[in-house]
C-alpha cells in the first residue's frame, strides 16, 4: 500500500482530510471575538412561540443553551407557555382570550397557567438542559419572592380594563439566580409572580419578566425567541426585517406595531434603558438561532441598543 493510499501524515490523502475540515476552524475563528467579548456574562433568553412545541427546535435550543454555558457565558431561561396553556384550558372548557396583548387570566385560568408552567413545560425543558449533564435548576418567580407583582389592570382607548390575574413586576430579588449562577447552574425560570400584600399567584407576560430580570441581573443581553423573523419595518406592506435600532427610534415605532409584538418590543426598551447592552429578537423557528446570533459577525434578528451605541458593533 503506498503511502498516499494509507492517508499517512504529510501526504495528499492526509492533507485532503485537513482541507476537509478547515471550515469548521474557520467557524470556531469567527465565534472567538464574540466568545471573548461575552465570557462570564449572563444572557437572558426568553423562551417561547413554536420552539417550545416542535421536537427538533427543542432539543436545538437546549443544545444551544448549554453550549453558551461551556463556553464560559451564564445563560439564564425565562420561559411562557401560550400554546401548552391554550390547550390545556380548551381541555378543561375554559375560553382563551386576550386583550392588549395579554392573556385574560381568570382565578380558574391561573390554576391552570400556574400547573402547566411550573409542572409541565419547565420540567420538560429543564430534563432536556439535564440531557447534557446536572446543569439546570427550575423555579418560579414565586420562588424565593424572586419576583413580587401587583394587579396589572391596563387601558385601551382610555378605558382601564380588568384582565384578571395578570401581574406587573414591582420587585425583584436576584439572590436565588445569582446563587444558581455561581455554582455553575442554568436557571429555567417560570413567569409566575407572588404579591407582597394579598397572597395572591400572578401570571406576568414572558417577555415582560425576561427583560425585568435581565435588568435587575445586568445581563449582557437580553434574547426573546419569537415566530417571526424580527421587527418588520414596514409590515405587512414588506418584509423587510430591522436589523438594528436604537432606544429613541423603537419608541417611535411601538404604537404602530402589532399587539403581540408591543410586550416584546416593550420589553426590549425596558431592559436597554435599564442597563442591558443589547436587546434581541430571534426567529425561534429557526435551528440554532441563539448562536447564530451571538457567535457570528453577520447576526439574525432585530437589535435593539443604546442611542450612543446606534454605530456599534454587536
């Protein structure tokens, strides 16, 4: 046997393997500016939309999560559950209904909110990010007094509205999570909140409780995975997606957009103003996307940032 046929070092078929697998170097090389600028940072991703009811978009995501965490980020997960909630509600006969972008939330319909999120979809998510070693803890914002709402009770057209049992952040306490942290742990955090006063169980929009903490923490980042492809500009007349803009200009576009993206985009305003570098909106149907944001120069998505940093990089 020649000593090209055996593949030995030095010759053509050892070279041929090398060439074979220099895009993968050369991958690894662009993650490098991005994996240094992040390391031992905490990023907050929201979790929610068709990821969290497709298989393969599961398994992607906790791979992607636990990839953040090996690479020396401390990634932390807020997650909903709408459609988990739709049909366990249509199971027991309880309608769905929204106003304002928010779920009108019911006495009956918290039980169920607080059963499926804390017992169905966390623990889920939580064996799937334990597939790859003991890394994730689950709890609720109840846990701990992590976080402490009060009634939430919006307008429209000037009118205040009872939506129920739907909390507005008052307080946060990052003790729990930052423990977690510090031991290594990934934190799966349910949007449930407690009250400091009437002993009641609030549901608090994903998106809403995602940004709170990323401020309250003073994440990086901030990640909402959605199921479109960013903040369109001018839609439905295109769909053209936003790539960057900063704090002043989305807070011009919030009342001309959509109602399910207004708590997104909201909270993407919340936690830049309060101290979060970036904001992001992913298209969570897409395998990966976290660290096709995070690791490479290109990007996907939506990002929001200061307005001094309206030239910067991500």
């Amino acid at each position: 046997m020649s000593d090209e046929k055996a593949g030995l070092p030095g010759t053509s078929g050892g070279t041929a393997r090398k060439h074979t697998a220099l895009p993968k170097a050369q991958i690894l090389i662009e993650a490098l500016p991005w994996l240094t600028r992040h390391n031992g940072k905490i990023v907050v991703i929201k979790f929610g939309g068709n990821a969290m009811i497709d298989e393969e978009l599961k398994a992607a995501f906790a791979q992607d999560v636990v990839f953040l965490r090996q690479a020396g980020l401390k990634p932390v997960v807020v997650h909903g559950g709408g459609p988990q909630i739709n049909a366990q509600l249509d199971k027991q006969g309880l309608v769905s209904e929204f106003k304002a972008g928010l779920r009108v939330t019911t006495p009956e319909a918290m039980d169920v909110v607080r059963m499926v999120l804390a017992g169905h979809v966390q623990r889920e998510l939580v064996g799937l990010l334990n597939q790859h070693g003991p890394l994730a803890v689950g709890m609720t914002g109840e846990d701990a007094r992590t976080m402490i709402a009060t009634k939430h009770s919006p307008e429209i057209g000037g009118e205040v509205i009872d939506i129920g049992r739907v909390g507005e952040i008052t307080s946060i306490d990052t003790g729990a999570i930052e423990a977690l942290l510090a031991d290594g742990r990934i934190p799966v955090i349910s949007s449930i909140a407690g009250s400091a006063d009437d002993h009641h169980v609030y549901n608090v929009n994903a998106d809403t409780a995602a940004a709170a903490l990323a401020a309250a923490l003073g994440a990086e980042t901030l990640m909402v995975l959605t199921d479109v492809e960013g903040l369109y500009a001018d839609w439905p007349n295109s769909d053209e997606v936003i790539s960057k803009l900063t704090v002043s200009e989305l807070e011009k576009l919030l009342p001309e957009l959509s109602s399910g993206m207004v708590p997104k985009m909201e909270g993407c305003l919340h936690a830049v103003r309060n101290g979060v570098n970036t904001a992001r909106v992913l298209d969570g149907r897409v395998q990966h996307s976290i660290l096709l944001e995070i690791f490479t120069d290109s990007g996907i998505g939506t990002m929001v940032v200061p307005d001094h940093q309206s030239g910067g990089t991500q």
